[in-house]
C-alpha cells in the first residue's frame, strides 16, 4: 500500500471513573499540543460518545503511516511526561488504538456528528465504498473515510503501551460525519443493519486542533 496515502491514528477509549477531570486537564493542556507539533501530524479531533461504546474517541491525521513510526513520534511516546505516566497507567481504560491508512474518503467538509463503524476482521473495501457513496446523497452527510489497519508490527510497542498494559486494535473502520446528531444517529443504525457483526459508535465533536504552517 503506497505510503503516500494520509496515516490515521484511531484512538477508543474510556476513563477510569472520578478520574474525568484529569483526563480533560491532560488531554486538553497538555497532549493534544504536544502531539500536533510531531513533524508529519496535520489534524487532531476530540470526540464524546452519543450512543455505543466507549466513550470517547480521538484520531490524528499524518502526512502517512511513516511519521507514526518516526524518530520524533517514537521518541514522545517512549518519553511520556509525568502527567502522561499518571493518565496513561491510571486513568485510560479499554484502550484501543490502530494506526491505520486513509485509503478512501469523499466530501470535502467535516461535521459535528460522526459515526464509527468499528470491524475486528478485514471487510470488503469495495462495499465499504459503496455504502459511503450512496450516503453521501444524502445533504446531511459531509464526508465519510475508510481507513484500513496497517500491519502492526512495523511498529514497535512503546512505552506509553506498556504503561497501558497493552492495546487492542481494529482491522479497518468506516467513519461519517454528518450536520447533525439526529442524521449521524439514522445513519448509525442503518449501518448497523448493513454491518451486523461491527461495533458501531455515534459521537459528538469536542474540539479539533491543526498543525501550524511552516514559516
């Protein structure tokens, strides 16, 4: 698969209970910073779980799936900062993280909406694009993404992983974004009658961070 396709770092996961307002002060102070300013990442989005499990999601955009295995990335992840330690060992709970690559998307816009359509074995690429092709008819859809797995062990286990205690991964996923709640929730369920054997998660928008321009 060409490295020239975009890289997605596809993040699930839940939070310890009592620990939430930690998570936020980390997440929102310290990591989403520290991550974009990793040469190679372009867009970080924070989202809240609607409906389905777990709770929250977040993914990064990279230029491709060689800057997640980069000196500069591998060097963050095997220095995390004590407050990276605290959350990563104590707070994060069924962690699942996949580095994957973008190999179709359609629409050239974001929503506030997104569904995750979550597949534990690989699917068929071609009725992957075909369900995003017939809801992208729909106005209230603004973009939808496959992203693919790529093979996990071009990339080394990290030291943030260790402190996790290990991640459970994805084989591909299917990601919508719509206008609105109520769209994103009609499309989840329809893709759930299409796809009876994915995990399926409808989320909200929490916040987008982007790379600055170069000088």
């Amino acid at each position: 698969m060409s490295d020239t396709l975009p890289g997605i770092l596809a993040i699930f996961n839940n939070v310890a209970p009592g620990r939430e307002a930690e998570f936020e002060e980390w997440f929102q102070h310290e990591h989403l910073a520290e991550r974009i300013a990793v040469p190679g990442f372009l867009i970080g989005r924070r989202h809240e779980a609607i409906s389905g499990q777990p709770r929250y999601f977040n993914f990064y955009v990279t230029e491709s799936v060689e800057v997640l295995k980069s000196a500069a990335y591998l060097g963050r992840l095997d220095a995390p900062t004590p407050m990276t330690r605290t959350i990563m060992s104590e707070v994060f709970k069924d962690m699942n993280r996949t580095v994957c690559h973008r190999t179709f998307r359609l629409g050239a816009i974001r929503g506030t909406a997104v569904v995750a359509v979550r597949f534990g074995e690989r699917p068929d690429e071609a009725a992957l694009k075909t369900a995003i092709e017939t809801l992208m008819r729909d106005k209230a859809v603004a973009c939808g993404e496959i992203w693919q797995a790529a093979d996990p062990l071009e990339f080394p286990v990290s030291a943030e992983e260790r402190l996790r205690g290990g991640d459970r991964k994805i084989e591909a996923c299917v990601l919508v974004e719509t206008l609105r709640v109520p769209d994103a929730e009609t499309i989840a369920a329809a893709l759930a009658h299409e796809f009876p054997s994915a995990e399926i998660g409808t989320y909200r928008l929490l916040c987008e961070i982007t790379a600055k321009p170069a000088a």
